[in-house]
C-alpha cells in the first residue's frame, strides 16, 4: 500500500469525477452527464497533513467538496467495468480528498467557455488525508462521506449515491488516457458543497458500518494566500 509521503511524489495525474452525485448536479443548476464527466488537477495542488492551511487567494470565493479518492496500484488501459477483479486489482488504496475550487472562477470558464484548470488548480487546493487500507474499505460503494466547517455539519452522504460507481470511472478514463500507477482519481461528491474563508476550520472523515476511520480524520484551516495574484475576470 501507498504511503502517505510518497501520495505526491507518485502521483502524475489526479483525475477528478464531476456531477457523479444527483443532489449536487441539482445544487449547482448542472446538467446531468449521460457517462461519467471528469477533469484534471495538479499534483502540485496537494496539500498532505502538516504542511499547512489552505491558501485563499485573492479575490477567490473558495468551495469545498468532499470526495472519497482512489490510488492507482498499477498502470491500466481500456478496463473493463464488468470485471470485478480487474478493477479491484487496479486499486492500491484509498484516501479523503477534498477538491476545493475557487467558485467563482469556475463560474466564469462555465460562462465564457474556457478551460477549468484555474479553478481547480491553485497550491493547496487538495487536502489529503490516507492511504485507506481496502481491507479497512471492502466496499467502497458504501461508505458515509462527512464534511464540517467549524463544527457545523455541511456535507454527509453515502457513496451509494454515486450516479456512476468506481469501475465505470475507472474504465471510462482508462479508454482517453492512461491511469498510471500513483495517479489519483476523485469520486465526485455529494450534496452541500458551500464557501469557507481565512479562519475557518474544516474537518472531515469517513464512516464504515458508522464507525470513524482514523486514517481518514482530516483537520484543516484557511489563510490567505500571500503574494501578487489577485483573481481578475477574463
């Protein structure tokens, strides 16, 4: 199994699941996708337990999305989605992820029509806490996603939810492009994504059977991001 230190230094890509959860397609006045819909994020954009708060920059108003993530253990192309066994295999572990995206940027490239990457991109903009062990996750179509800001509950869901399981997802990409060992891959997330800003304290975690999973418990802040940039619309 992956471990934490090496999550960055292995990952070449993170492949990133949109609109995978009904409730949320509908939060955010989406159409819902026909096959699985995904984007990418660097993995420069990680940000492991430790080493700091979340940047905000200027300008930005910052989002959180919870996401059940998955580790590729080894290089896959064109996998079948029937064949238990293969993509299971494909699966070194799992971790919690949390894809924060500047909202209103995004908003804008919805808008105008341009790319995502800056919305999605920033330093810090993916908090991780993992690796899972998949003996810890036997079923990783049921398991409870939670999320809180300074306390207050935001997001919690079962990923029974997801309009499109972890095997189509991992087919579907395969056939575009390789995943690659190391390569992450988000899940999507639930209903109830929503702002957070400098001072606020984000938790997070999973639940198996209703039971806390230690190697998920995620803590962390929000600063402001020092430097020049400052958000502009295009």
């Amino acid at each position: 199994m992956s471990n934490l230190s090496s999550i960055r230094q292995n990952c070449r890509k993170v492949v990133c699941i949109g609109r995978n959860y009904a409730d949320h397609v509908t939060e955010l006045n989406n159409q819902r996708p026909k096959q699985p819909f995904f984007f990418l994020k660097p993995s420069s954009s990680i940000l492991l337990p430790g080493e700091g708060p979340v940047l905000r920059p200027k300008g930005v108003n910052l989002h959180f999305e919870v996401e059940l993530g998955v580790i590729l253990g080894k290089t896959v192309r064109d996998l079948d989605h029937n064949d238990k066994s293969a993509w299971l295999d494909a699966i070194d572990s799992y971790l919690l992820a949390i894809d924060m995206t500047a909202r209103n940027v995004q908003e804008e490239a919805k808008k105008k029509g341009y790319p995502w990457d800056v919305c999605k991109g920033f330093d810090t903009f993916l908090p991780l806490q993992g690796p899972i062990s998949k003996s810890v996750i036997k079923d990783p179509h049921d398991i409870e996603l939670w999320l809180k800001i300074n306390g207050q509950t935001k997001q919690q869901d079962s990923t029974n939810l997801m309009l499109f399981q972890i095997p189509r997802q991992l087919s579907d990409i395969s056939k575009v492009m390789t995943l690659e060992k190391g390569d992450i891959v988000l899940t999507g997330t639930p209903k109830g994504v929503g702002p957070v800003t400098t001072g606020d304290v984000l938790t997070a975690g999973i639940r198996v059977d209703g039971k806390e999973i230690e190697e998920a418990k995620l803590e962390v802040g929000f600063e402001d991001k020092p430097g020049p940039y400052e958000y502009q619309e295009t």
